[in-house]
C-alpha cells in the first residue's frame, strides 16, 4: 500500500497496484470507498475539462457509502462485451465511468437526494448536528464554492437550518418539513425486490423473456410485466399500482415499425416509421414522479427516433437479447442502491 491521490475526490488515500492485472489501481479512500479503476482511466481524470465529471463520481460513490453499499466497483472506460466476466472472483461490479458520471442527480432531483444523503448522517436521534466540514461537498453533490449557496436554498425550503453557533462549522439540523420530505421520498419503496418493466407488449417483441426477465433476475430483483398478472380492474390502475410499489423501472422504448415502409414509395424521406408506444413514456414519467428509478432501453436502431425530451437520458442500446440482459444487469448492479 502506498499513499496516492484518489483520482475522484484528489483527496489522500491508500492505493495498491494489482498484480494479476497491473492495468488496475485500487484505492481505499475516505470518502469514495474501496474501488478499483482502471490505470489509463486516472491519467485522464487529471486533464483539466475531466475534472468536474471526477468530482461528480466522488459524489455518487460516496452517496452508495452512506446507503451502507458494501458492493466492490471496478470503474472502467469502457463498457464490457455481454460474455466478459467482471472479474474471475465475480467480486467486482464493472461500471462504467461515463455511466456512473450519468446518474448524477439532475437539477429538478439534486435537493431531494441531497437531503436523503443528509439524514443518512444522523445515528442517535433526529435533531443531531450535522458536522459542516470538506465531507459536505459530497453528501450534497455541491462543489466547495457553492456549498453556501444551496443550504441557503435548502433553508429557504424549510428542509435544513443552521445551528445557531459563531461560526458556520457549528452545524446543519434536519428541520420537520425536512423530515416529513424524506418520508415522502422512502415511500417510493427503497426495500421492494420488484421491478416494473414497460415496454411494448405485442406479440413479435421477444425482448422480455430473452433478456429483460433474465437481466432482471440475474440482478437479484424480481421482473413485473403487467400483461403477466391476473386481475379484474382498470389496467390503468393496475399499472400505477404495481409502480407504486417498485424499486426501479425498466423501460424499453423499443416499438414496431410502419408494415407499409417496405413498400411505401416515401421510404426515403418519412421520419414516422418507428410506431412509439405513449403507455412507456407514461410509465417512465409516472415513475419519474415518484421519485423511482427508470432504466431507460432503446434498440440501437431506433435510438434516433426517441422522443427528444428524454435524449439527455442514458439509455441502453443493444443489438441482440444476450447483449441487452448483460448490460441490463450491469447496470442494475450499478446504479440501484
């Protein structure tokens, strides 16, 4: 072991070269947990346009230690092939960096799972300080310059207040609408083994039973296919139920196509070939406003023809079922706590 800069947090920690794989560091940091990365990938992240996506990592790794995540990444440049193996231990979780830069919280997301990373600091009781120091910056997703700024915003929601001391560093406290927000946030169902699965039900779309069940399963969850389940009532309230009672959701925009394109003599010029399911985008939104997960999947073929409001989403693209169901898993095992 030797001291080296964590190339995420550019804090001190512990660092040890592999042996079997001398293209790998590992690092037991602090704040960013014990993980493994790839050694090109750090000469990268000291380029200076890399360092705002490094400091963005930091943050999602330490948000899996305050959710107690004691799985083992492997932080990668690439995505594996759909038959490679993590790791002969199968120990280690690959996950790639430009994926795990992708699940940083957006605007509209950021103050609700900075506040859940917050009350993960409390240990005795709900109106304990909570110590203003360099861990801040990581447990709100917030760079050092504008660590003030977002409590003030966070006050002004009624979520935090500062505790009256001499100094800011006299601590941060949960307020009771702070609290009563993060009950609303858990109800979304943090400890459900289910995952919904949206997608397009016609008959031709064998993705589900080739890969999406199997993706699902292999990640330790058990899939939920509406068009699987036995019931009397609206299938609208059925949905929405079965939502309500996810931890994440997989949704697959993958739909068919015009069966008159092949013959139709506006081939060339029609941009409306691909025939888009509006039951997935609600789906996904209706999740979405729950504060659920959604794993967003597309064939790469029709990627050019998803709706423009949800592009800046991080989808899954793939060629074959093999390739969905290891990439589904992959990113499973990455990205839901």
């Amino acid at each position: 072991m030797e001291k080296k800069e964590c190339p995420l947090c550019r804090q001190s920690a512990e660092c040890d070269r592999a042996t079997r794989t001398p293209d790998r560091l590992y690092f037991g940091c602090r704040f960013c947990g014990n993980y493994g990365i790839e050694q090109r990938l750090t000469l990268k992240l000291e380029e200076a346009e890399m360092q705002k996506n490094a400091f963005r990592a930091a943050c999602i790794m330490h948000e899996r230690r305050l959710r107690k995540d004691e799985r083992l990444y492997l932080i990668c440049e690439n995505p594996p092939s759909h038959d490679e193996n993590e790791d002969a231990s199968q120990k280690w979780i690959r996950w790639q960096f430009e994926e795990m830069v992708a699940s940083f919280p957006k605007p509209p997301d950021l103050i609700d799972r900075a506040l859940t990373n917050l009350s993960e600091k409390i240990e005795n009781h709900a109106w304990d300080a909570i110590s203003y120091n360099e861990e801040l910056q990581f447990v709100l997703f917030c760079p050092q310059p504008n660590i003030e700024t977002q409590i003030n915003y966070m006050s002004q929601m009624a979520y935090i207040e500062r505790i009256p001391g001499a100094r800011p560093e006299a601590g941060l406290r949960i307020t009771p609408q702070g609290w009563k927000r993060i009950h609303e946030l858990r109800k979304a169902g943090p400890d459900s083994r289910q995952a919904f699965v949206a997608m397009w039900c016609d008959s031709i779309m064998d993705a589900y039973e080739k890969a999406i069940k199997g993706g699902i399963e292999g990640a330790k969850y058990e899939p939920m296919i509406i068009r699987n389940k036995e019931h009397n009532n609206d299938i609208r309230d059925e949905i929405m139920a079965e939502i309500r009672k996810s931890r994440f959701v997989v949704a697959d925009f993958t739909a068919g196509c015009c069966k008159q394109c092949n013959t139709c003599e506006e081939l060339k010029t029609c941009r409306d070939m691909v025939r888009p399911r509006g039951g997935v985008y609600f789906e996904a939104g209706f999740a979405m406003g729950l504060g659920i997960p959604v794993i967003w999947v597309v064939h790469e073929d029709q990627l050019p023809q998803i709706h423009f409001d949800t592009r800046n989403y991080k989808y899954i693209t793939y060629k074959t079922p093999d390739e969905l169901q290891t990439r589904l898993r992959q990113r499973i095992e990455a990205t839901i706590v």
